[in-house]
C-alpha cells in the first residue's frame, strides 16, 4: 500500500470511534432542534455551514430562550474563539497545503486538534490526515443531525444517553495526551473554570465559553515558558 491511500485509511480509522460519538451528539441537536420548533431543514442547513456542536446547541437553546439574532451570532463568535488558537497550533502541521488550508481551517475543533496534533507530533505536517478526519467528522455530524431533525419528538436525547456519547469518548482520546505541562495545565484550568463558573451561575453558557476560551491562554502561556525556560 502506497503512503499516500496508507494516510486515508489511517486517518479513517483514527477518526471512526470518535465520529461514532459526534454522531450521536448530532442525532441529539436534530432531535432538540425539532423539539424546540426550528424547521428542520433549518437545522440541517446549519449543520452544513456551522458544523459546530457547541455554537449550534447554544442557538437552539438561546432561540427557544426567546434571545435575539445579535445575541446568538455574539455568542456564537465567543464560544468558537478558541479556534483561533487551535488555528495557531495547527498551522504548521497543515503548511504542505498552502491554498487548501482555507478549506481544511472550516474543520478546525476540539476533535480535530486532539487527532490533528497528535499525528504532526509524532509523523511531521500531514494536510491529507487532517483531511480525511475533517471529511470524516463532516459526513457523520451532518447526516446524523439529519436524521435527528426527520425523527425529532419520537426520541428522547437523555433517555437513550445520547448526551453522553460525546464527552465521555472525548475524554478517552484526551486522556491519554495528558503528558506535557501545557496540556496538563490547559485541562486543570478548563476544569477550575467549569467548575467554579457553574458553582456561581448553575446552567450559563458562560461555564463553557469561558473555559473554552481562557484555558488555551493558559496552555499557550505555559508551553512559552517551557520554551523559553
């Protein structure tokens, strides 16, 4: 087998167990996206052209909240702040791509950085991985929250614990990762910030954003002075 079909279907296999759960986090947005009345082609359309978990639940939640459309695209703008950095930290591995990484930035997230990070640590730059993970985590989370919006009010999310698949097979790809200080460090301020946010204001979508955000920083921080050091 040739390096280049060796890259597709290593990036494929690395990517399925996670897509498995990204497609039951969009089963679960299509099927409250419905229940909270949004047409469902409506949210299948948002899927194509956000492709964001976390800013398309907060819109489904913050529009059923009656918030108005500025309110939502502000929101949605700090919550995916951190890509920027994440941006950063991939760059280099995408850099082969040159005009292409236009395309593949449209996939930067929390799941890609994690398999994306991983693979230039060890293998160097590797735009087609990236790629193929991309594409993977694409295909899985559009056509589930198809699925989720067609079915809508004949599932219940929490029943089914669809609402868990996602974080509990993200934290098996995170854990494992959790051997440098800059890693080691984002994670415990995410934790503190989560925790502590949640403690003060119960069921903000503060708590995520400001994790989101903040513990990058921290991270960015750390991994400078070690550097530096």
């Amino acid at each position: 087998m040739d390096v280049k079909k060796q890259t597709i279907k290593t990036g494929f296999t690395e990517s399925l167990p996670l897509a498995i759960a990204i497609a039951a986090y969009g089963l679960s947005y299509g099927v409250l996206a419905t229940q909270a009345n949004i047409n469902w082609v409506s949210a299948v359309v948002m899927s194509l052209l956000v492709f964001s978990g976390s800013v398309q639940l907060v819109t489904v939640a913050m529009l059923t909240a009656g918030a108005n459309l500025t309110s939502v695209l502000f929101t949605s703008v700090l919550l995916n702040l951190r890509n920027l950095l994440y941006g950063a930290a991939l760059a280099e591995g995408l850099a082969p791509a040159k005009r292409w990484r236009w395309l593949l930035s449209f996939g930067v997230s929390d799941e890609t950085l994690v398999l994306g990070s991983s693979r230039f640590k060890k293998y160097g730059p590797d735009p087609l991985y990236f790629g193929i993970v991309v594409g993977t985590f694409y295909v899985a989370w559009f056509f589930s929250s198809l699925i989720g919006a067609l079915i809508g009010n004949q599932v219940d999310p929490q029943k089914w614990g669809l609402d868990l698949a996602f974080p509990i097979t993200f934290a098996a790809l995170l854990i494992p990762s959790l051997k440098e200080k800059p890693v080691i460090a984002t994670a415990l301020i995410a934790v503190v910030i989560a925790i502590g946010l949640e403690y003060f204001i119960p069921g903000n979508e503060l708590t995520i954003m400001m994790a989101g955000v903040l513990s990058p920083l921290v991270g960015l921080y750390v991994k400078r002075r070690s550097q530096d050091g």
